[in-house]
C-alpha cells in the first residue's frame, strides 16, 4: 500500500460512520414497522464501531489506545445479533420468539464486554498490547487470548446463520421478496469479506481492522432498500393483500409505480424476466400494456385487451391503494379477472337483434334503452313484472316521474362526471359505470334496483344514448339495512354490558374491547386495539401461567380462572370461550371478566360470622347467670315454668353427666342400721 499523510487514514472510517448513522436515523423514522428497531440500534452501533476504529489513527499514545479499544467493544459485540434478530424480525418470526432470543443476546453482550473491561485481571481476552511504528502511522497490536477468539467464533455463527437464512430466501423466494433476501445478502457478504481480511492478517495497513468499511455497504443496500422496494413498510402490508394461490392475475406496485410483486397467475400475462430488477420489469410490462400505466394514474376500474400467445384476451382490471398501520398510501395492487368467456357471450348474443329482444323479454332484469334526455326508447316486458308498469307506460314518464329526488341528484351528478371523464383521451369507451337508485312502484312502494350503465356511440365514438339493465336489489338492501342495526344493536349491547369483555386473536393480540374493560384500564377502545393483553392488561412480556386464553389456545376448549388484577382493581372470574370462523378453526376467543371482589368479601364476612356463631354456640352449652330453685325440693324452674330434677335440668342445659350414690350424712339417716360407709 502506498505511504499516505497520517491525517488521511481515519477518514474513510469517520465517513462509513456518517454514513451508517445516517441509515440508522431513516430507520428511526419507521420504528413502526417490522425490524425497524434492530435495524436502528445496528446501524448505531456500527458507527460507533467505525468511529471508535477511525480515531485509533489520529496519533494518541498507547494508554489512550488500549482505553479507546474497550470502548469500541460497545459497537462491535451487539452488531453481529443485532443483524440476525432484524433478518428474523423482517422475514417474519413471531415476535415473543424473537424477545426470548433478545434477552438471551443481551445476556451474551454484557458477558463479553465485562471480559473486556476486566481484562487486566485474567488476561483471557488480549494477553499483551504492542505499538506498532509504521512509516506513516503507529498501530496498536493486540495478541487475542482464548476468549477473544470464542467470542470471535460466537460471532461468526451468528452471522453464519444470518446468511443461511438470507442464502435460503434468495433461491426459494420469488419476486420482491428474493430481491430484497439478495440485496441483505450481498450487503452481509462484504462483512464477511472485510472480517476475514482482518483476521487473517492481509489487511491493507498492518492491524487496521477495515469491517466498519464494509458496514458502509451495509448501510449503503439497506438505505438503498428502503428508497428501492420500501423494505420495512410494504412487505407487511402487501402479503395481507396478495394470495399466492388465486386464480385471479395480482401485481404489487410501490408508491413509485415499480413492480415489487405478483402472483403466479400475473406471471403468464406479464412475462417479464425472472430476474430482472423492479425498474426493468416495471419498463418491460408498461410498454407491452400501456393500458396498465393509465389504470395505475387513474385509479379506475376498466377492462382491457391483452394479447396471450396470440390470442386477444379482455380482462376487468380493479386497483386499489396499499395503505401502511398509518392511513398513508405505500403502493398499490392491480387484480385482473380474465372476462374473456363472458364478453364473448354477451357481443355474440347482442349481435343478433332477435336474440337480444328474446333474453330481455324473458329475463328477470329490466333492459333499457334512454337517449340523451334521459327518455326511453326501450323498456323490456319484464318492468310490468318488477315495478307495476306498461313498457308503453314508462316510455311515457319523464326521469324525475320514475325514481326519487335523492336518487335523481345522484344520477344528474354521475351523468356529469361521465361526460367529464369521456373528454379525456385515455377514458375508456366500453366502461360500464354502476349505481343503485331507489324507483317508485305503481303501488306506491320504492323499490332499489342496481343498474349496469354503458354508452351508445355513433361511428363517430359520440355518445348519442345510453343503454343498460337494472335488477332488483330490495331485499338485498332490506337485508344490509338489517345487517347494519344489528351491527349497531350489537355494539350497544356489546358496551352496555358491565362486566369487562374482551376479544382476542391467536396472538395474543386485543381485537375489541367494550366500554367496561377499556373504562377499567383508564383507556379508549381504540388506544386499546391492537396491544396485547398480556402487556395491556398485566403488565407483562408474556401470558401468565393461568392465563385462560393460554389454555384455550392450547386444547381449543373454555376455561374460567379466578383473577386477582390490581389493574382491573380486584378480583374477577374470567372466562375464555373459543371462536371459531366458518371452517372450524380457532381464530381467536371472547373474555368475559365478571367482577367478583364483592362477592370474595361477602365470604370473608360469611366465614367470619360462621366462626362467631361457633363462638356463641359454645357459650350457649355453658350455664351461666341466676337459676330459679326451689329451696325445699332443689328442683329449678325452666323459662317455660316447669319445675325439673336439678340434675335433668343441667344434663339439659350443660354437657355435665350425672352418677348416682349417696353420701354418708344421708345413708345414717336413711340407713341407720347399716354401716354403709365403714
């Protein structure tokens, strides 16, 4: 390596700690989202690890050096854990694995770095510092003990397991996913790399450990990631939306527009290169579908051509905005159903005018026809059947005379929005617009029909009519009006119960709560959803050992325990009972906490009355106060006035026992003839 000025050697690490701070910053920005966390705090410690590293090159004496190098183990020793907890975190393990393997790391980390610090006592992690005078700048040597190099083998299996998983999800995934595993992996390859040169002592500048350089690169793909393909915000987001296994063709777009993912069924229509990067890809399918691009910036819903292996598909495209735990729109997804079979049916049956007049005159729906005054032209048979009218007659009626003021508005104002939208150049001419309007019967009734739209067009394209069919939704709507109160009656009933309820989800997580357990815990339902109950409710990291949902989770069966919750402030009875969605598998429970905290002091106060009573009740078989006797017959009168034997009168009321004999005074005077005591 040439000689350089002393000066230029701890820049390139003072700017890779720049650098990475910088990461670890936009990754604070996103703490929401999955891993963002880990990611931050190993960005953090990376740029402390380089800025550590850069300043041994800035001419301090050897005493400094030997300080400044433990100080550095504060970045280097979290790094390597950090990184595998923010690669399980973003690939999906559930989280109270995740804080197990935490605290365990943790453990690991103040072990390591308290040898460190104590080194001067065993001398287990460097046996032996050196100054080492270069041309154009001292190094420090260290001479690693055997703890140096168990902590070095830790790491390597840490980051060994990183890349597994990096190294299986860059063969099996697909799509977003396999490029997000392969930029991480390639990123963790250049620390792989930068390490070993260190360790095996080829580095540039003798003892100069360059891995905080290559944690610039780290920084650098993960930044680069974020930006690219919005690593933490839209993965999670979009594998709710996307289904691997539908029929229907689903792409996944960032905010940008960029294709990130699509489902196998979208694979055969795009047909781009597999392992093409987003932008390439994205370029590949706008320019074979244009159409799609203008879907993406409308935002509407149309149907469009596509060719497949020469063959002219129609497909009805539908996009929706992909939105983040925030409201704020991270991407979108386009679905297209492939309607080919049924447009082909429909143009072959509109085709001829006999059978089109034969399917309106005996179908169910209404067809119709209006020009551009809204009045009719044609109203197939079946309105007699659905609304009481005469086509004849509704021929006749003026728009106004057929449907209520509420629904002429709305109809005025989509018809204007139509009109609009036809003027644009990219506005799709076979759209079919739909919209519910409320129609009066002949018998006085309303009646809710859904209706198809579409436009009449000259050869010209100008719009000179409308034509369309509208089918009865009544009952339907009668039935979602119903859907609807008892949705609200269900939630008053829900609040207005006064024991706390509470409604899980397999993880622990709080779906609902009522106004009773969120009144409990000082908070509102909507603050309350989404935490766990565990950390809500207790306090804890984890489920308490009787925690009822626990043990439902666990054999899909209700269990009841009695609860002491200083929280909930008493004792309560909680039940967990399963709930179970339409194919029998346990999705969740419902909490019932009855609050029986009176009811545990009502048996204390029971028990200490039962334990007095026991008290008087003893007190009761012992004789005490005056007792009424007669001075010449020694019987003693009862509380009734029966006068008894004193001796029937104490067995009575005591639990003393007589046994008869006589005393010598009475045997002289009963017995003088004999000597019965002698």
């Amino acid at each position: 390596m040439p000689n350089l000025p002393p000066y230029v050697y701890p820049f390139p690490f003072i700017i890779a700690a720049i650098c990475i701070f910088i990461a670890s910053q936009y990754a604070l920005t996103r703490h929401k989202a999955h891993g963002a966390c880990y990611l931050f705090f190993v960005c953090l410690a990376a740029s402390f690890w380089s800025l550590t590293e850069g300043l041994l090159y800035v001419g301090l004496n050897q005493e400094a050096k030997v300080l400044l190098t433990k100080y550095q183990y504060f970045g280097i020793v979290p790094v390597p854990p950090l990184t595998l907890l923010f690669v399980l975190s973003v690939f999906g393990i559930k989280r109270h694995m995740i804080r197990k393997m935490q605290w365990t790391f943790t453990g690991i980390m103040a072990i390591i770095i308290a040898l460190v610090w104590t080194n001067p006592l065993h001398r287990q992690f460097f046996t032996s510092y050196a100054t080492i005078d270069t041309e154009t700048v001292q190094m420090l040597a260290l001479d690693h003990g055997p703890m140096w190099w168990a902590t070095i083998a830790y790491h390597y299996l840490l980051v060994v397991v990183v890349s597994l998983i990096l190294i299986n999800k860059s063969i099996k995934a697909s799509g977003f996913e396999r490029a997000r595993a392969r930029l991480m992996l390639a990123a963790v390859a250049s620390v792989w790399i930068a390490n070993a040169v260190y360790i095996s002592g080829h580095s540039p500048v003798p003892n100069m450990d360059i891995s905080p350089i290559a944690f610039t690169f780290v920084a650098g793909s993960m930044a680069w990631s974020f930006f690219r393909y919005n690593l933490l915000d839209i993965v999670p987001a979009a594998k709710q939306e996307v289904f691997r296994g539908m029929e229907d063709a689903v792409i996944v777009f960032d905010e940008s527009n960029r294709i990130v993912d699509y489902n196998a069924a979208a694979k055969t229509i795009i047909m781009t290169e597999t392992h093409a990067d987003a932008d390439k890809q994205t370029q590949q399918v706008f320019t074979k579908f244009p159409t799609l691009k203008r879907i993406l910036e409308s935002m509407r819903r149309r149907e469009i051509p596509i060719q497949i292996d020469g063959l002219k598909n129609i497909y009805d495209a539908r996009v929706s905005a992909l939105l983040d735990n925030n409201g704020k729109t991270i991407g979108k997804i386009v679905a297209l159903r492939d309607i080919t079979a049924r447009k082909e049916a429909i143009d072959a049956i509109l085709k001829s005018e006999e059978r089109y007049k034969f399917l309106a005159e005996n179908m169910g729906d209404i067809v119709w026809t209006l020009d551009m005054n809204f009045n009719a032209t044609y109203v197939s048979p079946s309105v007699e059947r659905v609304l009481g009218f005469t086509p004849e007659e509704r021929k006749k009626q003026k728009l106004e005379e057929m449907i209520t003021p509420e629904s002429m508005e709305r109809v005025m104002a989509l018809y204007m929005e139509e009109l609009q939208r036809d003027e644009k150049q990219d506005a799709d001419p076979y759209r079919t617009t739909t919209i519910e309007v409320e129609y009066y019967h002949r018998n006085g009734a309303n009646v809710w029909m859904e209706n198809q739209v579409k436009a009449i067009r000259d050869k010209a394209g100008k719009i000179i009519g409308m034509y369309g069919a509208s089918r009865d939704v009544t009952r339907r709507k009668i039935a979602e009006e119903k859907i609807k109160r008892a949705k609200m009656e269900w939630e008053r009933t829900f609040d207005a119960v006064s024991d706390p309820i509470a409604i899980l989800d397999t993880e622990y997580r709080i779906v609902r709560t009522n106004k009773a357990m969120a009144s409990k815990l000082g908070l509102s339902p909507q603050s309350i959803a989404g935490a766990t109950c565990y950390e809500c409710v207790h306090g804890k990291d984890e489920p308490p050992a009787n925690c009822p949902h626990k043990q439902l989770m666990a054999d899909g069966r209700e269990h009841t325990e009695e609860v002491f919750e200083e929280r909930l402030g008493g004792d309560f009875l909680v039940t967990a009972s399963p709930i179970l969605d339409s194919k029998g598998v346990l999705v969740g429970s419902v909490h019932i906490a009855r609050d029986i905290t009176k009811h545990k002091e009502i048996e204390k106060e029971r028990e200490k009355l039962i334990s007095e009573l026991q008290a008087a009740l003893a007190n009761i078989r012992t004789l005490k106060g005056l007792l009424p006797i007669c001075s010449a017959c020694k019987k003693i009168r009862d509380d009734e006035g029966y006068w008894s034997q004193m001796e029937s009168y104490i067995q009575e009321h005591s639990e003393a026992e007589f046994s008869h004999g006589i005393c010598p005074d009475c045997a002289k005077e009963l017995y003088p003839d004999l000597d019965i005591h002698k």
